[in-house]
C-alpha cells in the first residue's frame, strides 16, 4: 500500500477515511494540507480539520510545493495529501499552464507511489456533474481530471468515496 487515491464529492468523507487509513500506521504520520485560510468560512474548515487530526502527527501546510513537502519527509513516516483539488486551483490561480501542472501532478504521483511508507492522496470527482458555464470551470474540471487520472494510475488502491463509503476502483488490468 504505497500510494492510496481517495476521490468523491464534497463532503463523501474522503478526509475522514484519510484519516482512519493513517490512524491505522505504527509510525509518524505527516498531513500535508493545501487550503489556504483567506476568508471566515475556509478559516472554519481548516480549524475544524485540524481538529479531527491527533496531536502527535505533523501537520505541512502547502498550497503549491507538494514535490518538496513530499521529499522533506522521513521514509517511515505516512502521508496525507488533502487536497488535489485545492492544490490545482492554487496553480491555476498564480498562472501556471495546464501542461505545467500536469507534469508536476505526473512527477508528485510518482515519488508517492515510489515511497516505502504510504501516501493517502485526497482529491474530488468534479466531472459528474453538470458541465461548468465557463471556460475556466469546464478547463479546470478537464484538468482535475487529467491529475486524477495520474495518481489512479500509479496507486496500489483506488476508492470511491460516497456518503462516508467507499468503492474500490478497478485498475484496467483487472478487468475481465
């Protein structure tokens, strides 16, 4: 179990499997956050994360350097990666191009895959809904789904996460 994807809706509880998934490792575990508390509400959200999260674990907060959040950690420490989502729209707003972050999401994918302790990665299905009224939603929805597709590619196990249940996801090799 090297590198776990978690993907839903808001609020499926994708975070809170994270978090039980961690709970679970004998060693350190490091929660890699990257929201960024520019209003009272997202302020709320953070805090109420933070809350959930035992004391002893580390918390990294980092909105855009995940390579190097990565990199910094022990081998033997779990990580939790919380949220691609939040991360690609934090490239996307400081200018970064599409390519730019789909080679960084396919370089971040592959040292969490390549890790010995597991990477729990947290990220959301924005493609089942209806298509965005904008070129930036339907570009930032396409995107979101190019960096999903990376780490499912590359994880050892894959959910759905719905109303607090998750789904295992079939890699293409095993279907029948």
């Amino acid at each position: 179990m090297s590198l776990v994807l978690l993907i839903g809706g808001a609020r499926a509880g994708k975070s809170t499997l994270a978090l039980e998934l961690a709970r679970k490792w004998a060693g350190g575990v490091v929660f890699i956050a990257t929201a960024e508390a520019r209003d009272d509400e997202m302020t709320a959200r953070i805090d109420a994360h933070r809350k959930q999260r035992p004391e002893e674990w580390k918390t990294v907060e980092e909105p855009l350097e995940l390579v190097t959040a990565l990199e910094s950690l022990a081998d033997d420490e779990h990580a939790i990666v919380d949220c691609l989502t939040i991360w690609v729209a934090n490239l996307l707003e400081r200018g970064h191009s599409e390519d730019e972050i789909l080679a960084e999401a396919e370089r971040l994918a592959e040292l969490a895959a390549s890790r010995k302790a597991p990477v729990t990665v947290v990220t959301n299905e924005v493609g089942l809904g209806i298509v965005p009224a904008t070129p930036l939603g339907r570009a930032y929805r396409d995107l979101l789904g190019g960096v999903n597709r990376a780490f499912a590619e590359r994880a050892s196990d894959a959910y759905l996460v719905v109303a607090g249940r998750a789904l295992t996801l079939a890699a293409a090799e095993e279907l029948p």
